[in-house]
C-alpha cells in the first residue's frame, strides 16, 4: 500500500532507480493507492473551484510570461502543511528522493511541485524542464489524478527519449512518470477534458543564480 510513506528501499523505488539508470525514465501505473488517488484529486478540484489556481508562466525570474500558445495549464505550488493528502504525497516523494540519491549519486536535496489543470483544449507544447540558465533541476516526477480516462479524452504524455522512438503515456489517476529532467523533451497533447496532475522536480542544492 502506498498510501503512507515508503522505506528507501523498497522494490518499488529500486526499480525507478534501476529505469532511470537504464534509459533515463520510468513509470509505475499504481503508484498511489485509489484512495490517496482520489484525495489528491479532490484537494485540486478544491483549489482549482477557489481561485487558487493560476496560469503557468514560462521561463523563469525575469524573463516568466504566461502564454498559452505554449502551455495552458493552471497551476498552484504546493507547501507542507496544507493539506494531510499533499503531505502524504511529499512524504512519498522523500522517499523517491532518498532512493534516487542512494541509488544514482544525484545529491538531490529539494524538492518543488505543484498541482496542474488543464482545461478542455489546453496543451504544453515540447520542451524539456531544466532551465537554460538553471540547471539545479535533476530529475522530474508527474502523477496523474484523472479518474476513468478514456484514450479519446487525449491529453497524452509525449516522451521524446534520444535513442528510442517517441511513445505516449496516458495520464491514468495513480500513474507516476520520472524521467531525468536535462533530457527528456516532452509534451502535453490536448486533452477534451480536464486534466488534473501532480508535477514535481528534484533538484540539487545551490546558490539562487544573480537576478537582474
Ligand atoms: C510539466 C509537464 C507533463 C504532464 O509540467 O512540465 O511537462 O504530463 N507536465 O503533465
Ligand atoms: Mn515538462
């Protein structure tokens, strides 16, 4: 059950690890029990009904602007403390942090993440999630929180792996992807329907670069 926090060695972990030494990504479709699942879903649908939730930007410091041309999801990050679910999904997400680093010597020590909807007709256009000019983000964790998701309802992770065809992952609730996050180009097709994710970032510690 994964409802609750995993040992840093658990085969479950091991076998992320052993993906992502292999070929640089993973993904394990029951990753978060139905009922950790549904919560997660519920806590964004909450927000989400709230206002909390805001368009993505692209980018970052100075040069971030929202523009849906190029990613049309809404988003809120997410703090410890907020809610028992999200802890509950931090508390796993440690665990995957620890097994990374004993495993792969990645250092990571941080962790960012946040809930994202994509309504009707939103999409993310191919890019690759470490920044140009930032390059503390290691590795990239996505869970989906979409209930009964029928192939018609679109909305497909495309991977883009160098030495392998494309492939599509749908955005099954409970399903995690990890795939490292300096390269693996990916995108978001658009779906028909709304679209709820949990997207998270390892990163490795350092200085915040100089802002202008
Ligand atoms: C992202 C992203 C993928 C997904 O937020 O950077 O690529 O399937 N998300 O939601
Ligand atoms: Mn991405």
């Amino acid at each position: 059950m994964r409802g609750m926090s995993l040992s840093p060695d658990d085969p479950l972990l091991l076998r992320i690890v052993d993906d992502l030494a292999e070929r640089g990504w993973s993904q394990q479709n029951l990753f978060l029990t139905p009922d950790l699942t549904r919560e997660l879903a519920l806590e964004c649908r909450t927000r989400a009904v709230q206002g909390e939730l805001a368009p993505a930007a692209v980018g970052r410091g100075a040069t971030q602007e929202v523009r849906e041309g190029i990613r049309g999801d809404h988003i809120q990050w997410i703090e410890p403390g907020q809610a028992a679910s999200c802890d509950r999904y931090l508390e796993l997400m440690d665990s995957l942090r620890q097994a990374l680093n004993r495993g792969l010597f990645l250092g990571l020590e941080e962790f960012e993440c946040h809930f994202a909807l994509y309504p009707p007709g939103a999409f993310y256009r191919k890019h690759v999630d470490r920044f140009r000019d930032d390059d503390k983000r290691m590795v990239s964790a996505v869970i989906y929180l979409n209930d009964a998701w029928q192939p018609e309802h679109g909305g497909q992770l495309r991977m883009f792996p160098k030495n392998a065809p494309e492939f599509d992952v749908p955005p099954l609730g409970g399903c995690l992807v990890v795939f490292m996050s300096g390269d693996m180009p990916h995108e978001v097709l658009p779906a028909c329907h709304e679209r709820l994710s949990l997207t998270g970032w390892f990163r490795r510690r350092g200085n915040e670069p100089f802002e202008l």
